[in-house]
C-alpha cells in the first residue's frame, strides 16, 4: 500500500478503482522502435538484436544490394536510398523486402514475462495499439496471453501502422490474420481459409502511401477513428523521425485540434536520459496546456499505476479531484501465469460488470 493510504490521504483505494469501470472511451497506445528496445533490451530470447530502421542496411548486410553510387546513403539514411531504388525500379527491392521482413521474423520473445505483455495486459478491449514496429513481439505476447485464457474481447485492439512481418490481409474478405512466418504460425482466413497475403513492409520516403494498399489503409482508418475518441494518448518510444512527416500530419488530422481534445491527456514516454523538452515540442500539437507528462520508463506511466482503469483513474483524479492510490503492476512475476493472475481482480470485475468492451 502506498504512504497515502497509510496516512488516511486517500479518497480512492485500490479496490474501488477495480470496481470502477465508468469509462467507455479508448485509450490509444502508440509505440514506436524504442518500445521494442524497451522491451528486449540485450536482444531477443537467442540474442538476436533489434535493427533500428537506420541501421538495417549494415546489421543485415544489405550494402551489396544497393548498386555503387547508393551505398553510402543506404549506410546513413537507409529509408532515401530504399527510395531511390524503388524509383529506379531496380530488381533488387522485392529481395530486399523479403530478406528485411525474414530477419524481423525470426525475433523472439524470451519466455519469461516482457512489457509487450504488460502493455497488453494493463488496456482493456475497449482500448488500442498502434504500432510503427515490424517485429513480430506484440503478435508474440498476444498470442501466448489467449494461451494464458485471456480473450480477444479482454485484450486491445492492435493496429500495424507500417506494416508488419507477422499480419497478412485477405483481400477479397478484408480480414487480417497471422501469416507463416519465421517465429510466427499462420492462421487461414476464416471466411475463405486461404492463407493471409503478407502486409506490405517498406514505404518510400517521397512516396509514403498510406491509402493505396488496403491493408495499410484500413488501418490508418482505425487511427482515425481511435484518435478522435480517445481520452489517453500515450506515446511510447517514438521520436516522430523526420522521414515519418506524412505518418504524423495523418495522426495529428485524426487527433484534431487541441481545443477540442481540451479533456485528453497525452502520456510520452521516451528512453532515460531522454530530452523532456524535446519530446514535449515534438508532440505540441497532440497536447492540450498542462495535460501531459514525459515519463523514461513505461513503470510510471498511468497504464502501469491502474492497469485496465486508466480512464477510471484519471477521472478520480482530474474530475472527482480526489487522491487516488497506485495499483501498480509487478515487474518481477516469475512466470507469465503469474502475472496474468495478478490481473484476476480486475478481469473479475469486468466479467461481473458484463460491460461490453468493444471499441464502438
Ligand atoms: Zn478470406
């Protein structure tokens, strides 16, 4: 129990906060490559490393298939060089994908719990991740937290904003679904039992398409819808990089203006050590005066001190103005049996609630 509650200041115990569950409206999770750091620090569960976007072309020695005069620019800005290729309409692209995609593929969670369980675990059905990230690890955790009995409708809903080497479409239904590859076990359509279509991985700085290829385009549409309904945008290891311009005019049109997010309040967590005021310009336009913090560690942030009640707590605190004790999440579960378990309160209380948690 935290020091308030021992001194009689708190007006919101633990336990109320578990039977609250007032709030319909999504909290937003975008998470960018710092996540996946965050996330695996020393590397995945073989020592695998994660390649930042920057760094692929020598972390997965790809120099060679750039041709003389763009091999330097692959080296320090991998994203124009790729671009240039496409614009040459050299053959070598789709190997490029395919080797990019294969190596992303092959990252594994290791066994014991991670933080893109936790990321998962803390936000309701009602809520929704976004994500920049090619690596599979989000797809990983969801599927083993279903092993663990959990539900689609207990967990959030996630979005792949650039793709992403684990989710295909089918098309002709306008499902998403799992693909075969590397770490990852496929699933057929449920509709016509084909197998998934791989998402499309790599866009073009000039050229960046958000609405031409239907996977990409349905979910941008989601954003769209999540972002003006939100009343928590919480902004995890993005730094909204130069060549993403079109990524983040798109989230900040969904966003609309700050006036009338006047309610919200934006969460940014960014590495320790990580420029505050920076982050803070950064995100200007998704912040409305004093609602917001810059955290460097997901432990701090709101869906990590009330899980699952993120809107309920932040209403107590901001509405209610009361003082609301921490239901913070353990980071030290042995197994991820035990941290789900850790979750039975909460879980409990929604299944008595029978609140329909669905994201409309
Ligand atoms: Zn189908």
């Amino acid at each position: 129990m935290e020091d308030g509650a021992a001194d009689g200041l708190v007006d919101r115990t633990v336990q109320q906060e578990i039977d609250d569950l007032r709030v319909r409206r999504p909290h937003v999770l975008l998470l960018g490559a710092g996540a996946s750091l965050a996330a695996l620090p020393g590397g995945d569960r073989n020592g695998m490393a994660l390649p930042l976007l920057r760094d692929v072309a020598i972390d997965l020695g790809l120099v060679n298939f750039f041709p003389a005069e763009l091999r330097e620019l692959a080296v320090t800005d991998f994203e124009a060089a790729y671009s240039k290729l496409v614009q040459q309409g050299d053959s070598s692209v789709s190997e490029l994908n395919e080797l990019i995609g294969d190596y992303f593929a092959r990252l594994r969670l290791p066994d014991e719990p991670n933080l893109y369980d936790h990321l998962q675990l803390c936000l309701r059905g009602k809520d929704a991740i976004f994500t920049f990230n090619w690596d599979p690890l989000l797809l990983q955790s969801r599927v083993r937290l279903e092993r663990e009995g959990l539900t689609s409708d207990q967990l959030p809903e996630l979005f792949f904003l650039h793709g992403n080497v684990a989710v295909g479409i089918c098309v002709q239904d306008r499902i998403t679904g799992l693909v075969n590859r590397g770490a990852v076990r496929g699933r057929p359509c449920s509709e016509c039992g084909q197998p998934f279509s791989p998402s499309q991985l790599l866009f073009p700085v000039e050229t960046k398409n958000y609405t031409a290829d239907p996977f990409i385009a349905d979910q941008w549409n989601a954003a769209r819808y999540y972002l003006s309904n939100c009343f928590m945008f919480t902004i995890f290891g993005y730094s909204a990089p130069k060549t993403d311009v079109e990524a983040i005019g798109l989230l900040k049109k969904a966003w609309g203006t700050v006036e009338a997010q006047a309610l919200e309040q934006t969460e940014i967590i960014g590495r320790p050590g990580c420029d505050h005021n920076t982050l803070r310009n950064t995100w200007d336009p998704f912040i409305h005066t004093h609602h917001y913090e810059v955290l460097e560690s997901f432990f701090d942030s709101w869906m990590a001190n009330h899980p699952r009640r993120t809107g309920e707590a932040f209403i107590s605190q901001y509405f209610d103005v009361q003082f609301i004790d921490n239901n913070t999440v353990p980071r030290d579960a042995d197994s991820l049996a035990q941290l789900v378990h850790w979750f039975e309160p909460l879980l409990s209380a929604e299944r008595l609630a029978h609140v329909p948690e669905s994201g409309s």
